[in-house]
C-alpha cells in the first residue's frame, strides 16, 4: 500500500498571511488524519514563511500518524528536527530563497556532507530520505552515504505526463529496481495530482509514499478537504 502525505505549507502559508491562528495548522492535521492521510509533512524554511519551527513540536505532539519533516539540512533545521524527533526527515538541497524545491541531491558531490548528517540524524532513530532525481549514480550515491529512503523529484514527471506518460514515467521506473536492489525505501513528491497520481503508482509498485500539498489544498478549495483526501486515496488504491 502506498502511503498518502498530506504536505500543510500552503495551510500555514494562508495562516501566515493574517498574522492569526486561522486556520488552526494542528486541527488541520488532525483532521486530515481524521479524514484517512496516513501521515503529515511540512517543510520549514528558513523565512518560516510557511510552517514555522514553532509548530513543530505541536505537529508532533498532536500528529497520530507518521510525521514528516523535510527541509535543508541547515545546522539550525537540523538542531530543530532532533528535538522534535518525527518519524522521517526528508533532506532536500534548496537555497535559502527558494520558493520550491526543483532538484535533488548531487549525492556524489555533496557526499561527506550528507552522510554525516545522515547518521546523526539516524542515531536519534530518525529515519531519513533524500530528495533525488531519477539517476542511477544519483541514488547508488544515496544508498552509499546511509539513507534509508529516497523521494523521487517528480517535476519532470508531472510536467511531461499530459503529452506522454511513457516517456514521463520511464527514468523514474528504470532506476527503482536498482533503489529497491540496494534496500532503498520508495517515496516521491511535488507536482503530483488527481490526474498523474494513479499512472505513478501503477508504474511504481514499490512506492512507500506520496507527499502531496499544493495541488491537494488547491483541489480542496473546490472539493472540501475531506472529500479531496479521499479522492487521493482512491489514486493510490
């Protein structure tokens, strides 16, 4: 079964926007676990112009699923997330002013970097993965410095799906029996949605988890949140 993630920036970026608690970031997760997400991502930046690193030990407290922390490994994030403590840590290269994530790791260049990280970050039984484009040296790079996961960047997906899923799909597919081969767990996320999420997964059988946000919430403006979990639910079923 692959798991659904619900990403609550957008939330916390609307919260933000009035300088108030409206809307209630904690009762949102709560109620998307109420509503079968079958965990919670955030991704704080170092702006906190979406979650903000306060609220992660309140996300935490509340979550009853699995808790998910993605972000650049930034001695002040990674102080941060072993307080905390969630069930994954996501790690992914972005800049300080970046408004998205659009690559991942170079895991070759950057691998006495990650690796120490990694394990301390494991030694606090912190499971991690690392946001990686779909190349074989990329995720063998992934496997050597101690991930336990790796979350597929599936922008390039996304955006090519719509003209030719086969073509869209088929880096990602060739290199994730080699990710499977070297015990890598399968999660992947951004610009995923109603329309490509279930053409993924059917070509992923490996996949773990889903982390979605943008398109999820944007959906929920016309569907009711509860009724677009579901929806994302049914994708993955």
């Amino acid at each position: 079964m692959t798991r659904l993630s619900v990403n609550l920036n957008k939330v916390a970026l609307i919260r933000n926007s009035r300088g108030s608690n409206f809307p209630d970031l904690i009762q949102v997760a709560k109620d998307c676990e109420r509503f079968g997400a079958h965990g919670i991502t955030v991704h704080p930046r170092p702006d906190e112009r979406h979650c903000k690193f306060s609220d992660l030990p309140l996300l935490k407290e509340n979550c009853t699923t699995e808790f998910n922390i993605e972000g650049y490994p930034s001695r002040h994030f990674l102080d941060e997330v072993i307080k905390v403590k969630p069930h994954q840590c996501t790690l992914v290269p972005d800049e300080p002013n970046q408004i998205t994530s659009d690559h991942g790791w170079d895991t070759i260049k950057h691998q006495s970097f990650l690796k120490e990280i990694i394990q301390e970050l494991k030694a606090h039984k912190i499971r991690v993965s690392l946001f990686i484009d779909a190349d074989v040296k990329l995720i063998e790079g992934a496997a050597n410095v101690g991930a336990d996961r790796i979350e597929y960047y599936t922008g390039p997906y996304a955006k090519n799906y719509s003209t030719n899923p086969i073509s869209a799909i088929k880096e990602i597919k060739d290199t994730c029996a080699v990710a499977v081969q070297l015990g890598l767990g399968i999660n992947a996320g951004h610009d995923l949605n109603l329309e490509n999420l279930r053409y993924l997964k059917e070509n992923l059988p490996q996949l773990d988890e889903v982390s979605i946000g943008h398109a999820l919430i944007c959906d929920a403006l016309y569907l009711g949140l509860e009724n677009t979990i579901r929806l994302y639910l049914n994708k993955l079923a």
